[in-house]
C-alpha cells in the first residue's frame, strides 16, 4: 500500500493543473462581468472549493450531492 506522501507525489502535478484550470476559469467569468456574481451555479462551485479545503473525509461524496440536481422528476 502506498503512503499518502507517495499518493501526492504521483498525483501532484495533475491536481496543479486543474486548480490552475479553475483558477483561469474563476479569472474569466470575473473579467467578463459582475452579472455572473449572483449566478446560484457560481454560488455552488465556490461552495465545493470551500469543501475541498475540509479536513473531514467523505469531501468527493459531499460535492457529488451538492452538484447534483435535486429537482423532483415531472410527474405522469
């Protein structure tokens, strides 16, 4: 079984480029208007980088469930 410090080091650089991924995409949706700042989508995905900084384990199932559509199916 593999350390977490080993897991890191494999892992390291792909986690980089998707922060710095979403870090470009945050700067864009900055850059091209402030409409986008009450946008409840927005809202979600800081909500799920907030959660990713927890130190609680279960962050991948808790941002599963807070992305999720919860809207009931149409009924028949």
């Amino acid at each position: 079984m593999k350390s977490a410090t080993e897991i890191l080091g494999e892992q390291y650089l792909e986690m980089r480029g998707r922060i710095l991924a979403l870090a470009a995409d945050f700067d864009r949706i900055e850059r091209f208007g402030a409409d986008a700042k009450a946008d409840p989508q927005l809202s979600d995905l800081k909500d799920c980088i907030r959660e990713l900084l927890s130190d609680t384990p279960g962050r991948a199932e808790r941002v599963q469930l807070r992305l999720s559509d919860h809207t009931p199916p149409p009924s028949r």
